[in-house]
C-alpha cells in the first residue's frame, strides 16, 4: 500500500503542478551524464564499427547503472533512517517522472497560438515539442503535430513511467527515464549514432514493447468513456498501430486518430529532407486546433485510467502474495 500511495500522490502533484523545471531535475542530470559519458567514450573509441557498437552497449550499461543505482541507495539509507524521509523523497521522485500536465501545457501553447496569435506563433510553439521542421507547416500541419505529440507521448510521459514505478518503485522509474533519455539524445540512424546508439535505442523498444500497447488500449477505452468513437479507436489501432518505423510508436496515434476521424502520421520534413512515411487512421475531415483539446481530454484519461488499472491489479497481486504466505 505504501507504493500504491506514494504513487498516487506523485500523479496528483503531477496534475496540480506539472513538471518543475529546474536545474536538479532528475532528467536534466541524466541527460548531462549522457553528454558528459558520450564525449569521453567518443573521444577514446577507435573509429570502427565494431568498436562503436561494443562502446555503445558499455554506454546503455553505465548510464542504467548510475540512474538506477543512485536513488536507489538514497532511498534505502533514507528509509533505513527514518521512513517518512523515504517515503516524501520517493513520491517527490516519482512525481517529477510523470510528465502529463506539462505535455498538455505545452501542447495547448501551440492551440492557444493557433486560436490567438496566427500560424507563425504556433509554428514556433509546436517547434519545442517536435522534432520535425516546422517552418513548412500551414495550420493543419501545427495542428496535426500537436496532437501526435500528445499521443505518441502519453506512453512515454505517462503510462510507462507509471508501469515501472508500480513494478519497482522510484529507482524503476528512473531506470525507464534513463532509457528513454538516452534513446532520444542517441537513438538516431545517422553517421554519428547509427553504431553507437543502437544499444540504447534497442533497450527503448525493449522497455516500451507493453506500455506502448497498453496505452493504445487505453486510450480507444477512454475514448469511449469520454464519448469519442472508442470502437473506431479500437479498429484504427489493430489496423494502424504498426504503421512507424519504431514498434512502439504508433500504438498511442493509431487510437487517437480513429477517437478523433483523424490521419495522423504521413510525410514530414526532417533537417531540410521529405521523410515518406505511412498513415495513420482514415481522413475523414481536416485536423482542427479543437483536435489538440480532445486528444488532451484523451491523455487525461488514459492517465487515470492507467493509474486506476495499475493500482488495482498491483495492490490485487501483493494481497494474493500476502495470503499465500499463510
């Protein structure tokens, strides 16, 4: 029960504060660790293939290693000391893991500028949570980003990190986060990372292989609870939900888009160079900034219900374990 409730309070902090940017963010030292580990293991590695691919499986080991095992040891001397220490510095841990309020803050930047300010200001709004180029894009384009942002992301700032810190805890959050960081700083198929991020970006689809397909789950059920079209979230995302180059990527889009009678996904500009990629969902009607607002309503719910479920079957599973002890 102690986990159940130190996870709960983290969502609700979550909801009521959103991410807090500060310097001692646990995710902005991991992704200085990262830096500061890549140049020095760049800077010793020869320049072969073979060498890249063994200096980036050293990297995954190191980065895991000390993420994992630094909250980890604070949380058991804390604990060993006095338990409501422990106990506010882990929720305060899993809270700042969770990043639910600030994807919808910072996706309704780009509506509110879409509905207020004209296209050039959301182009620029939309530019901070994606990573494609955004001074190509009229209206519709701002407008589609945005809600594949939300969606794609509601597995890896919400549902995934719940997923783990219900399994193991803060220091199992923070060994996800670890992971997920070092994908998305070297996770990427050119000439510098193809070799030396393939480690990282292998242990990503590992880690997100459930919580990715858990998610599109729930987000065609809350697409239904909300009174969206939840059976056609479910038959976009059976039919869609592959439709990435990740394996993990399209579960969350493949449910949004058919809850909304949205296409998501499609070719996209990346660095000055046309990416063709597949669809995802049917287009049935243009993409509306109100789209951003729905697809939030969605991610809300996902949340809860992901939180609900999670509880639920952990604090189900503990009391089966504690019977059979007797």
């Amino acid at each position: 029960m102690i986990r159940i409730i130190s996870i709960t309070l983290a969502c609700i902090l979550d909801l009521m504060f959103g991410d807090p940017h500060w310097a001692y963010h646990p995710v902005c030292l991991i992704g200085k660790l990262i830096s500061a580990t890549e140049k020095l293991l760049f800077y010793i590695i020869p320049e072969k293939r073979g060498a890249k691919i063994l200096a980036g499986a050293i990297f995954v080991l190191l980065i895991c290693g000390v993420s994992t095992f630094v909250p980890w040891i604070l949380l058991y001397f804390l604990y060993k000391w006095n338990f409501f220490a422990g106990f506010f510095v882990e929720t305060f841990f899993c809270y700042q893991l969770l990043a639910m309020k600030s994807l919808k803050t910072e996706s309704m930047k780009v509506y509110h500028a879409l509905k207020e300010q004209g296209v050039e200001s959301a182009r620029r709004a939309v530019s901070l949570i994606v990573g494609r180029d955004t001074d190509v894009l009229d209206e519709t384009g701002v407008a589609k980003a945005a809600v594949e942002t939300v969606a794609e992301n509601a597995s890896d700032g919400v549902i995934a990190p719940l997923f783990y810190m219900m399994l193991f805890g803060g220091p199992g959050g923070f060994f996800y986060k670890a992971v997920n960081t070092m994908d998305s700083m070297v996770g990427y198929k050119n000439e510098r990372y193809e070799d030396f991020g393939r480690a990282a970006a292998k242990m990503d689809d590992v880690l997100n292989f459930l919580p990715a397909r858990i998610c599109g789950v729930f987000l065609a059920v809350t697409a239904g609870i909300l009174g969206y079209d939840g059976r056609e979230a479910f038959r976009i995302f059976f039919r869609d939900r592959k439709n990435h180059a990740s394996p993990n990527s399209a579960h969350g889009e493949a449910a949004v888009a058919g809850a909304l009678h949205v296409q998501l996904g499609g070719d996209a500009w990346y660095f000055g160079k046309l990416y063709h990629k597949l669809t995802i969902g049917d287009d049935m009607g243009k993409i509306e900034p109100e789209d951003i607002v729905r697809a939030n309503r969605l991610l809300y719910g996902c949340g809860v219900l992901g939180w609900a479920v999670f509880t639920g079957v952990y604090g189900i599973l503990c009391y089966a374990l504690q019977m059979l002890k007797y």
